[in-house]
C-alpha cells in the first residue's frame, strides 16, 4: 500500500534491526496519506483504538541484545508517554491522540496490568516467574494440592494442561460467587457463552496459555493438513531464515541459552516435523472421541507440548518478516501490522523476536496485536469471547478482524485478555 511519504531504503529486515530502525520509526511517526480512501483510513482508525486500548503491558528491552538491538539506546519512557507515541504512529492523527490516550486511562476492573521483565539466565527464577504467573488463576487449595503432587510425580506424569470438562455455569458459579459488579458482569458473559457452549475447559494458567487454547482447539476439530504446512520447503524454513538473518542465532529455544546457530536450525527443525507430524496424526482420526483422547495425550507430554510451541513462535517470527518486508516493498498488509511495528519494542522482527518472542512462555504471555500474528502463522481465525467487555461491540472479538473465508474458526474464552479458556461441545454451529 503507498503511503504519503515512502521510507527511505533501508535493506531487507537484518538492516532493519540496526541502522534502518531510526528511519523506520521517522516514517510511522509522519502522517500519511492512504490510497485506499477515506473508508480504508477510518477502518486503521479503528482498529488502532481497538489495539491500543487493551494493550496495558509494558515491554522492557532484553538484556541480550548487544550491537544487534539498537532499541537498547533509547530514552526511557513512563508508560503514558509510551502508549500516547504508540497511538500517534498507529493513526497517523496527531488529533486523535489525546482521545485515544484518555481511553487508556479508563480501565476495566477485571483488567490486570503486567510488566514483563527480560529473560534471567538463571532456571531458578524464570520457574519462580512461571509459577507466580500461574498461581494467579488458582485458590490456596489448588496450590497446595499442586505442591503436593510435584513432590510425588515427575512434570511430565503430574502436569495436565487442559482439565477435563466442566459445565459452564457451574465453573462460572464456583469462580464468581459475589455480588461485585465485576462478578455481575463475568456471569453474564458467562451465561451468553453458555447459549453456544456446554461445557468450559481450563488451561493451565503459565505464560503459554494463548498457544496451548488455540492449538488444542486447532488440533481438536482438524480434519485435515492445512496447505502450509504441507509445502516441501517447510522444515527448511529455519535454514532459510538463519542464511538471511543473523540475529535469528539469538533465538531464545525454551529455558537454553548460549546455543550456537546450527544447533538452533537443527532444533526448530525438529519442532516444526513434530508440528507437522501430530498435526497430520490427529487429523486423520475420525472419530471424535479418539480424536479428543489424543489431543489430550499430547497435551499430557510436557517435552512434546512445548516444542510445538516453539515451533508456533517460530512461524509467527517467520510471518512478521514477510509483513514487515511487504510493508516496506509498498505491497499491501493487514492492519495490525502497522501497530505491530509501531512499538518502540518491536519496530522491525529483531526487535520483537528480542523483546517479544523470546519472553513468551519465560516471562510473559502473547499481547493483543500478537494474537493477531498468531493467527496469520496459523491462518485460522480466533474467536474470542472476552467476558470482562460483556454488553460492549467488543464481547466478542476475531482475530483478525477481517479473516478470511475459508480459515477455519478456534473459540475461546478469557476473562482479562491473559488467560485463555476453551469451550466446549457447541450447543449449535459457530460460523462467521
């Protein structure tokens, strides 16, 4: 799409995470002129209020990123000041600024700020992170019962990711007994998704909740291979891009540092043919109990689980390199991509893979506008119901907003846009 002022050529992404990011930043800051008209910038508009708003989380910048990060120079910023530069670049309208900033100020009370710290080197700290984060969604009772079993079983036979079924409006009367206008509001959200759904089931409450609803649900309904990960260059992809992009060695695989650039390429690899083979596995079962039962297994085996989801980072770095490319070569992109891009963070695919990427599932869980790059990795359409935002045009929010015809669909349920549920057994056919 041509803008009203083209960036100056910086190279392909790699030059962009040096010398190329000031420029970049420049551009996004300048107001543009959109060739799509009138309608395509009220829709830019409007999707930059609905991003912005909900992205509470401030970022800081990983401590590993050397000469390759020049993010790492920048002033500091309070996080008014950030979200106020974040909502400028993402309309182009120095006129809505202080507007939307005013939106943010207005948070919902079942809403919880976080800020993400960078990756420790040290195990010890980033499971103290881990299991802070997780005991969050759990009663005293459930903690001690979880100790409990750490101590009597290995991970991998105690850990259960996705709990058996439970009836909606009996979990939503067990978490959410007062009269609070919050707890109000969650059982009516609550009782609209017990109109589609019977049944809920919880995910496990760490920072790869997001991955773990989406891919069960993915992987629940599959009845096929989907295109892409039939193409023959797919395990290739870690090769091709580690050729291009040198920082990519920096890639932060699950809780191991210092790994040298072949030992990355050859892991990723693994994980994306695991992806593709359980993926192929569970698609050919058909019927749906034994469907269900292997899903289920898979998601009891701790070193299986979380390789897929290194692949799934993987592939969301791999699709933000293509948006990011495309952008710049003038083809036109999604929406969200332009607010991907316009954090101080993440102005270029080093940067998020730095201080985005690499903290998924360590330090923190996926923001707002990166459930849309999941959805472009998977190119399936997420929906969302996110109860906190009950009687609002946001109740029910797509990832993307504008999906495709032929994705298929993955619902799922959150109460903070943090943590992510899974419903259940559909009480009639969910179709967009």
């Amino acid at each position: 799409m041509t803008r009203g002022r083209k960036m100056p050529a910086a190279g392909d992404a790699e030059a962009a995470c040096g010398a190329g990011q000031d420029n970049f930043q420049v551009w996004m800051t300048e107001p543009a002129s959109l060739s799509a008209g009138a309608e395509q910038a009220q829709k830019k508009e409007s999707v930059a209020i609905h991003l912005v708003k909900h992205e509470m989380e401030v970022v800081a910048p990983c401590d590993e990123l050397g000469s390759a990060n020049a993010a790492a120079d920048q002033k500091e910023q309070s996080t008014s000041e950030i979200r106020k530069d974040d909502v400028y670049r993402s309309t182009g309208r120095p006129e809505k600024a202080d507007m939307i900033q005013s939106l943010l100020t207005d948070q919902d009370a079942a809403r919880k700020c976080e800020l993400y710290l960078p990756v420790s080197s040290n195990c010890s700290a980033v499971e103290s992170s881990e299991d802070s984060e997780e005991d969050m969604y759990r009663d005293a009772e459930e903690i001690e019962r979880d100790k409990i079993l750490r101590s009597e079983t290995s991970s991998s036979e105690y850990k259960l990711s996705v709990a058996p079924e439970m009836d909606v409006m009996e979990y939503c009367s067990k978490e959410w007994r007062g009269n609070t206008p919050v707890a109000k509001r969650m059982r009516k959200g609550y009782e609209a998704v017990a109109q589609k759904f019977a049944s809920i089931r919880r995910v496990r409450g760490d920072n790869y909740c997001a991955f773990r609803a989406t891919l069960f649900q993915a992987l629940s309904q599959a009845t096929q291979l989907p295109s892409w990960l039939q193409s023959e260059d797919f395990t290739m992809l870690p090769e091709n891009l580690l050729s291009k992009y040198d920082w990519i060695k920096q890639w932060q695989l699950k809780h191991k540092l210092g790994r040298k650039m072949g030992e990355i390429s050859d892991e990723i690899k693994e994980y994306l043919i695991l992806l593709r083979e359980k993926w192929k596995s569970i698609s050919e079962i058909k019927g749906p109990f034994e469907k269900q039962e292997a899903c289920d297994k898979l998601f009891k085996n701790e070193e299986e689980e979380y390789s897929l989801y290194e692949a799934l980072k993987f592939l969301m770095l791999n699709t933000a390199i293509k948006l990011y490319n495309d952008d710049k070569d003038g083809r036109r992109v999604p929406v969200f991509a332009w607010l991907l891009f316009a954090r101080d963070t993440s102005s270029n695919p080093c940067q998020l893979m730095h201080n985005h990427l690499n903290h998924v599932g360590h330090s923190g869980g996926l923001e707002q506008v990166e459930m849309f790059l999941l959805a472009y990795a998977l190119q399936y359409t997420i929906q969302v119901y996110r109860l906190y935002k009950y009687s609002t045009d946001e109740f029910i929010t797509l990832y993307p907003n504008d999906p495709e015809e032929d994705w298929p669909v993955v619902t799922l349920i959150t109460e903070d846009d943090r943590h992510y549920n899974i419903p259940v057994r559909m009480c009639q056919e969910t179709t967009l």
